[in-house]
C-alpha cells in the first residue's frame, strides 16, 4: 500500500485516482502508524511552500519524512512536494526540510521561449524530460514524452542530485534525488499514459524493495 501524504496542500484527490485507475492499493494520511507500514510515500501539493510547511511542521510530518526516509522508505514527491524537499524556497522566503541540498528559484521574467517572446509564469503546459541519468521511474517510457508543468518556481538541488532537465526560458530540474527518494517538478498524474506508466514504476520498485 501506498502512503499519499496528507499535509492539506491540495492535489492528493488526483494522486489517489491515478492510483485507483492503476489498481495500486493507496490511502490518503497523516496518520504516522499508516505512513510507516506503507510499501512508499507520495509527497503530492499544489499550493505555496510556506503554508506546506508550516502544516508539516505544525502536525510533526516534517520529522516523520525524514525518518521515513533515513530508514531508505522509497519517497515520490510530486510538483510543491519537489520543491520543500529542499533546504529552502524562495516562495514564501520558506526554510524547506532539507532531505536534498539545494533550493527552489522563482522563473525570471526576463527569460524568453524559442520565439524570443516573454515566457509566462507561472509556466503551464506540456514539456519534454531530458534524463542526464538512468532512473528506474522513467523505465520503458518513451524519451520523447511530455509531462504536465504547473509552477511559478523551479528546483535547484546540488548537481549530484539531478537526474532530469527540462526546457522553460532556461534549463532546469525537472527531476532530482537519488534511488528510492525521487521528485518530479511535473504531475504524474495528469500527465496521460507516460504520467501513469512513472506511477506505476514507482509502486513497482516500492514492491520490489
């Protein structure tokens, strides 16, 4: 079973459908008893970093993450749960958890796309993920798939931590962290078949570990 991590953030709901179309058992929790059985956590959000945090670290899940992790519990953290596994974002001025070295930058206005006008933010739309690393998230998945982007903000971890780039005015992570702790900028679960096949992956290897 998969843990979806409820830290009132938003965007669970659609994490657990993609899930339940899959036919992968999944809870929606903030229970620490359920988050520790679980086979794997997924650290879904949408909204502002300050107000994720300051839910975390009001309810202690702050503190449960990183045990959960330290003990090697394979973590999927999905768009503003990418972003505060940093130590810092610039949203909100928020100190992060600090599970990956690194911090979360606001797109610079002044950035243009491939035809020389102003990029948007926040940046909405279908992109492509280049992997610089083999990860087992992106097995079987065609190089050439796009994924949904929603966010004003981008990650910046260390550079041993990413694995994938995409394209938006410059290039930035779109995919970081290490084997069993993985974050993805986009959503997975509004991403169509590519989004599901990365879920599925996911659960897979919190099977196999």
């Amino acid at each position: 079973m998969l843990a979806i991590l409820d830290y009132k953030a938003g965007n669970q709901t659609s994490v657990r459908r993609a899930l339940d179309h899959l036919g992968i058992p999944c809870r929606i929790t903030a229970d620490p008893a359920v988050i520790a059985d679980a086979s794997g956590i997924i650290f879904p959000g949408v909204g502002a970093a300050g107000q994720a945090m300051r839910e975390l670290t009001t309810t202690g899940l702050d503190a449960l993450l990183t045990e959960q992790v330290a003990a090697a519990k394979p973590l999927l953290g999905i768009c503003v749960g990418c972003q505060i596994l940093l130590d810092y974002s610039a949203e909100n001025d928020t100190p992060a958890l600090g599970i990956v070295p690194g911090q979360c930058a606001l797109f610079n206005a002044a950035l243009t796309d491939e035809d020389d006008s102003p990029i948007r933010i926040p940046h909405m739309g279908w992109n492509q993920v280049r992997l610089d690393k083999k990860c087992e998230l992106f097995e079987g998945i065609d190089p050439a798939s796009e994924f949904y982007f929603v966010h004003s903000y981008y990650p910046v971890p260390s550079p041993e931590y990413v694995i994938g780039v995409t394209h938006y005015g410059l290039d930035f992570c779109s995919v970081h962290g290490r084997q069993g702790l993985w974050a993805v900028q986009f959503h997975p679960e509004k991403s169509g078949r590519p989004g599901l096949a990365l879920l599925r992956n996911f659960a897979a290897y919190c099977r196999e570990v």
